[in-house]
C-alpha cells in the first residue's frame, strides 16, 4: 500500500504546518476526507482554535467546532503524520529583499520530527529554487534523513485568495509538483482528494515554483497601470472609473481597477521574482517600475486628500481626519502588509490626528504591528475629511446623510462677509466643506456632489 492509500484508508495522517488565512482553510477541507494534525507555534491561536473560533472568518467558528483537525502547538504530534503540507508566510525585508525566515524555521521544526518515508510539500509563495535549495538542506540537516532516498518533497502553492468565499481551495486548478515521478503522483492524488476543480501537473518543482509568483506579479503590474492612469486622469480632471467603464465594453478590454495593493501576495510576491532575477544578473524593468507605481499609492491618497481639505478651506495642521478600513482588503481582518498604514503616516506628517473605524479588523494584530487603537463609526466626530479606504460590507449601509453628520461643524471662509450679519448663535452653513475621499468608488460621485460633498476617488 503506498502512501497515497495510507492516507486515504486513514492510516496515515496529514499534518498542516502553519494556520493561518491559508493553512488553517487547508486543515479544514482535508479533514473532511482524512486524518489532520494542524500545526502552528502560536499557542494562543491554537487555544482560539480549540474553543471553536476563527480569528480569520475565513471558515467561521461553526467549521472549526465541527472540523476534526487535531490542533496542536506541540511540535512532537508532526511524527504521527506521513504527509506534511508547510503553509507559512514569506514576507519581505524592509529592503524589499526575501525573508525567508518562516519557510526555514518551519523547515527546522518539522525536520526534527520528519520520519522515513514522508512526503512534505511546501506552499508558500517562494522564488524557484527554494524548495530544493534552501528548504530540503535544513529537512536533511535536522533529521538526519536523505531527500530522494529516506523522505521526497514536493511544491504545491497556495491560490486561497482571503476574504473570498468563491474561490476557494475546492474551486481553483492546484498545480502540483514533486521531486520524482513517484512522489507528484503522490502529491496530485492526495490533493485530488479535496480539490474539486483537479490538479495540473507541472514539469518541475521550479516550474511551480514560478508558476505561482508570475501569477501575483502579472496582477501587480496590471493593477499598477490602473493606478498610474488614475494619477493621469485626475490631473486632466476625468473620472478614471468613468473611463474604465467604457474602455470594459470592448470584449477584450482587461477588468482591472486602480487601488491599494498590500497583503502578503500582491504586493510582495514579485519582489522575490526580481530578486532572484538580480541574483541572474537581470536588473527588472517593467515588474519594479510597477511596485513603485503601487507602493506609492498610500502617500497618493494622503495627498490628495490634504489638497481637498486646503481647497475646502480647512486649516491642516491640527485638523482630524476619519479613516473607514485599515485592513490590507475588503471583507477580511488581516492587516499585515496593509497600505492603508502609508495614508495614515503620511496624514500625520502634515500635523493632522487621524481617527480609524473597522469592525472587521484584526485589533491584536494591529495594536502588535502599529500601535493603532480603532474607534467606532459612532463616536466619530467634529472631522474636517472622511476617507473611505476598504470597502468592507459593513460599510455599504451608511449613508451619505450619516456621514454629513460626522464632521465639525464650521462656516466656509468664502461666505463670511456675506452671511456673517444673519448666522445666529449655532447655526451651521452648508458648505462645500464635506471633504469624502472615496478610494474605491463606494458611492456614487454625482450624488455625492450634489449634496455638498468634495468628493474625489482613484
């Protein structure tokens, strides 16, 4: 009986190394079919897991309280499994540079528990040639094993997209690969046990490898183009939405929307791509002139915002400005990587305090890695600008009406001379002073407009 029935037949298990956005869904779909032991160091989180909650909504608390994943934070349960899955971050240095710290010390843990005749497979988003290079010398070194002999690995990325409930990992084509034709079939069966949609079998670890950050990369750079027509659009005066929705009716017009790219996908992926080009001696062209282009967006906002508030007649320094979403997208609470930060930074370079409201974001994570304390919608008050920056769900019942109420209450320096001698004592004089940065198109600009609004969006 080979590994593939041993699995199937539950006399083996599979073992899920990191739960996160990514790792945690994994668990869950596999255990509906077989065995799962689902790893992470992160005790706390496991503790959440046991109670039945899902700190990352993207299966629900009813699913983790009925899965049957094993969840543990004990390293030593990874030798009762045969089959091991590693889903963990791989995020960039400040520098932009690959930080491959998670994909190593995930490597170690599980290389000091790996035993004979395991499979691993990685899934973390990598530039081709970690796999082999990188992550089976640590698997060897640690358990004293031989790859290709005593344990194979095989890669597999991950194309969960957070926050979406379509696309998920029974719906999308999983590429597969192994370091032997013995080991893909492996590995294509044992993920064909889950996925829906079937695998692809690619040629070579490396090919997946690359497969899978050209995928995320292609998205930046079109996602890219979108924002610097937008920048090029506002400066002729012209709706980039408007014009996008034209340009759409043409049959092979790309559907691309200009917007704030972070994450731990989009917005880092192609680095690893341009650095292992450097390390070729290729100096990327089109791929980093596109991450400029998206890194900047942040500081775009903020500025186009602070030119709003000066043309609204508001004075800048010591103004208050309310953010609505901080999380790196809509519908989803992890803000690691979120761009929504760089408005938030720069906005208090100019003197201003900045209030934030989302109810769907991660308030530990957050506090862990800004120090932002959030506020409710409620007690959001006497603010000078409004800037709608994730369109989460939760936001599309406000009103327009909601907001007006929201900001301080102040007569336009323009109108002074001539109304100063009728305004009684707490009167409020509508004026086009309602500063609205809406960043994705949440409402609609005409409305908006004619209800007193300076209304600007990407």
């Amino acid at each position: 009986m080979n590994l593939y029935e041993s699995i199937k037949n539950k006399k083996e298990k599979v073992s899920l190394i990191g739960l996160g956005y990514v790792g945690m869904p994994i668990a869950v779909v596999f255990a509906k079919k077989v065995d799962v032991i689902g790893f992470d160091i992160n005790k706390a989180k496991i503790d959440l897991y046991k109670s039945g909650i899902d700190p990352t909504k993207e299966v629900g608390d009813e699913a983790i309280k009925n899965t049957t994943v094993e969840f543990t934070s004990d390293e030593i349960r990874l030798r009762e499994a045969k089959f091991h899955i590693v889903a963990v971050p791989t995020p960039v240095n400040k520098d932009h540079t690959p930080d491959l710290t998670p994909v190593k010390s995930a490597s170690k843990t599980l290389g000091r528990n790996l035993t004979k005749g395991s499979v691993v497979v990685y899934e973390s988003t990598v530039y081709p040639g970690v796999t082999e290079d990188v992550c089976v010398p640590i698997l060897e070194k640690e358990s004293g094993l031989k790859c290709g002999v005593d344990f194979k690995v095989g890669y597999s990325p991950e194309r969960i997209n957070p926050g979406d409930k379509v696309h998920r990992l029974e719906t999308i084509t999983k590429i597969v690969s192994g370091i032997d034709e013995e080991t893909l079939d492996i590995v294509a069966k044992v993920y064909e046990l889950v996925v829906e949609a079937g695998v692809h079998r690619a040629e070579s670890i490396k090919v997946a490898e690359a497969a899978k950050v050209i995928e995320n990369s292609q998205r930046d750079i079109n996602i890219a183009f979108m924002n610097e027509l937008s920048i090029i659009f506002n400066k002729m005066e012209i709706d980039t939405q408007a014009v996008l929705k034209a340009a759409g009716t043409k049959w092979n017009f790309l559907e691309f929307h200009p917007g704030l790219v972070g994450g731990h996908c989009i917005g880092v992926d192609p680095y690893y791509l341009t650095y292992k080009a450097e390390q070729m001696g290729y100096h990327s062209q089109i791929i980093l002139s596109g991450r400029k282009i998206n890194d900047d967006m942040g500081k775009y906002v903020a500025e186009s915002t602070v030119k709003k508030m000066i043309k609204a007649n508001k004075q800048i320094n010591g103004s208050k400005v309310a953010i609505f979403g901080v999380t790196f997208k809509e519908n989803c609470p992890d803000v690691r990587n979120t761009k929504v930060i760089d408005i938030i930074n720069e906005l208090e370079e100019y003197g201003i305090e900045v209030k934030i409201a989302d109810p769907v974001a991660d308030k530990e994570d957050l506090w862990q890695g800004y120090r932002i304390v959030l506020c409710k919608a409620e007690e959001i008050t006497d603010i000078d600008a409004i800037i709608f920056a994730v369109p989460h769900e939760e936001f599309k019942t406000i009103k327009l009406e909601d907001l007006k109420k929201m900001f301080r209450k102040n007569i336009n320096a323009d109108l002074m001379g001539e109304v100063a001698a009728t305004v009684e004592p707490g009167d409020d004089i509508e004026s086009n002073s309602y500063v609205l940065i809406d960043v994705k198109g949440m409402f609609n600009r005409e409305t908006a407009e004619n209800m007193g609004f300076l209304y600007w969006r990407l």
